[in-house]
C-alpha cells in the first residue's frame, strides 16, 4: 500500500552525498540510504540544538514526526559507520517542498 507523505520543509541539497570508508570503491559497498527529512531532523536538532517542538515546526510536521524521523536516521547513520557502508543523503524524495 503507497501512502502520500506529508510536504516537509528541508534544505535543499543540489546533490546526492554519499560518505564511504577509504580505500573501498561505492560499487563494493551497501548503500544506506538516508531521507532528506531524516536528515534534515538530525540537523535541526544535533546541530543546531533545537528541541523536537522546535525542528516540527520548522519543518512543519509534529514533535512525534521529527523523533520518528531522528530515530530512524541516527539508526541508519550508526548502521552504516559500525558496518562499514557507504551512507548516501537522498537529494530529495517525493513529498518534500524545500525551502
């Protein structure tokens, strides 16, 4: 079942990234996968240290959405670092508006 996501404001990345461990080829690696709003949640709140209420509203979806979103994206950031994949930031997905 495909579900609509709700729009979300992210900054906008030009770009997909993607971080790997040196000396591998990305073609040798998994990839995880990151969500723009995954990580834009993460930096909201890791970087610039403002509380869950705070980052919903900047990105105008509610305080459960973003520790939704946290949890996921720290879990694919530590499984990506503790198992040696490449972690790739998604440029966009569907239901994003950026600002």
């Amino acid at each position: 079942m495909r579900f609509c996501r709700k729009k979300r404001n992210c900054r906008e990345l030009d770009r997909n990234i993607i971080y790997k461990p040196v000396g591998y080829r990305t073609c040798e690696l998994e990839v995880v996968e990151i969500e723009l709003d995954e990580f834009e949640a993460i930096r909201l709140c890791d970087i610039e240290n403002k509380s869950q209420i705070e980052a919903g509203e900047s990105m105008h979806v509610s305080r459960t959405t973003i520790q939704r979103l946290l949890e996921s994206g720290r879990r694919k950031i530590a499984q990506g670092l503790l198992n040696a994949n490449a972690i790739k930031i998604k440029k966009c997905n569907g239901g994003l508006e950026n600002e």
